[in-house]
C-alpha cells in the first residue's frame, strides 16, 4: 500500500503519515523511485502511533512496538584542533579588520576637519571683504550731491489720472 492509500485509511494526510515515519524511524519499504511501501504491520505501527496521538501524547514520546521513547539529543561540539585553528585565524582577521576600519574612520574625520577649518578661514575672509566693500558704498553714496543722482533715483510726485465717462470716450471729440 502507498502513502495516499494509507493515509486515506487512517484518515489523516499523505505528510502527516511521511512525517510519522521520519520522525518515529519506522523501517518501511521503499519502491524504486523512493516512495514508501506500507505493509498490514506498518498499518498497525501507524495506528498505535495515531491512538497515541489522540490520547494526547506528543510525538517525541511517542513508543512504537516496545521501543524505549524518542529523545533528541545534543550533540556537543567535537573541538578539533585544525578547526580551533581556523576559528582564531578568523576571529585574528576580523580584529585586524575592525582595526583597519577605524583607522580610516579616524583619518577620514580628520580629512573632514581641516576642510572645515579651511572652509570656515575662507568664510571669514569673504565677511571681512563684504565689510570693506560695505563701508566703501556708504562711503561713496554720502559724498554724492542730490543733483548728480540718476533720475530713477530721485522720486517724481505722479499724475493722478482722471476717469473719463464712457460717454465721452465713445463719442468724444
């Protein structure tokens, strides 16, 4: 019986049934093309494991035909020498890198800073020159007689023009 079959029978999804048998370890045939092939003792494997589920036991204690319970376990890490090696060479590289990072972080601020300071020299000629030439116009416009100022410059009293009546623009003379 395939997998379909034998979920349909227990009533539950074709991965359910392949995840129960991953997870519980059942030993089931496969056919060439490396699907499962359950027998009348694996149907009754599979109905243990779904009575158990059903009265409420997870699946990681789930027993299966008097096998002892499922437990993960850990496993430590194996310190070999050649990979303490590599992990200190790694960790050495990256501190040499961090290292190297800020010394361009530190020369680059200071890069910034003398741009500044150049920037702010440069801002304080400019306002000196601004001055000078400020107090070289105050200079020149008092020292100007009223008669020599350009005709835009003096103010002109305007006309005030008179409304016509629409009468005598229409027919005025």
């Amino acid at each position: 019986m395939n997998t379909s079959a034998a979920a349909k029978l227990l009533g539950v999804s074709p991965s359910t049934i392949q995840r129960w048998v991953k997870q519980l370890g059942l030993r089931t045939e496969r056919n060439e093309l490396g699907h499962y092939l359950f027998s009348e003792e694996d149907i009754n494997l599979l109905k243990q494991v779904q009575d158990q589920l059903n009265q409420g036991i997870i699946l990681q204690d789930v027993t299966v035909n008097g096998k002892k319970t499922r437990k993960g376990t850990v496993q430590g890490e194996t310190a070999e020498p050649a990979m303490e090696k590599i992990y200190l060479k790694i960790s050495e590289l990256e501190q040499r890198l961090n290292g190297k990072a800020d010394d361009v972080v530190s020369y680059q601020l200071l890069q910034h800073r003398s741009e500044i300071e150049e920037l702010q020299k440069e801002n304080a000629r400019l306002l000196k020159r601004i001055e000078v030439l400020e107090a070289r116009t105050a200079v020149k416009s008092r020292s100007l007689p009223a008669d020599t100022l350009l005709v835009f410059d003096q103010e002109k009293p305007r006309k005030k023009l008179k409304k016509k009546n629409i009468f005598t623009m229409l027919f005025g003379f």
